[in-house]
C-alpha cells in the first residue's frame, strides 16, 4: 500500500525568541529555528516586542504588530532570510 497524503501541518503552534534565534513551534510537532540576525527588526526590537505576535494567514504567518514585521511558515521553511534594505 502506498499512502502518499501530505501528513505535515505548517501552520504555527508557538513562537518565542532567545537572545540569537527565532523559535516556531509548527501543528505537526516540528520545530524551525534561525537566527534572528536574519530578520533586523526581531533583532533589535525589545523582548516585550518579540514576544507580542499573532497569527495570521490562516494560521501559516507570524504578525509582530509591535514592529511591523510578518513571516511565513513557508518562508521559513525555505530558509529566507529579510530582503536587505535598499
């Protein structure tokens, strides 16, 4: 038998920072975490800041209302680090 149905849940669970990396909890019991050197405005907002997010996209992003800063599970994944700044 051959059970090819996509098993994994993207969306977020929990997100929480330490002092170097972004951790994101995902539904499916996975966990990504980057350094927060990736995303300048996690980096040097306040940890009050980091640790105010909500959910949005259906679940698949991450909103930081505090900072303006929004990150998808699909981001992530991929490894993207933010655009450099013009």
């Amino acid at each position: 038998m051959n059970i090819s149905a996509k098993l994994s849940d993207e969306r977020v669970l929990d997100v929480h920072c330490d002092e170097h990396r972004l951790i994101v909890d995902l539904m499916d019991g996975r966990t990504i975490s980057v350094p927060l050197a990736w995303y300048p405005r996690l980096l040097h907002a306040a940890p009050e800041a980091r640790a105010h997010w909500e959910l949005c996209g259906g679940g698949y992003g991450i909103h930081w209302p505090d900072i303006d800063e929004d990150l998808s599970t699909e981001g992530l994944l991929r490894g993207a680090p933010a655009p450099k700044a013009a």
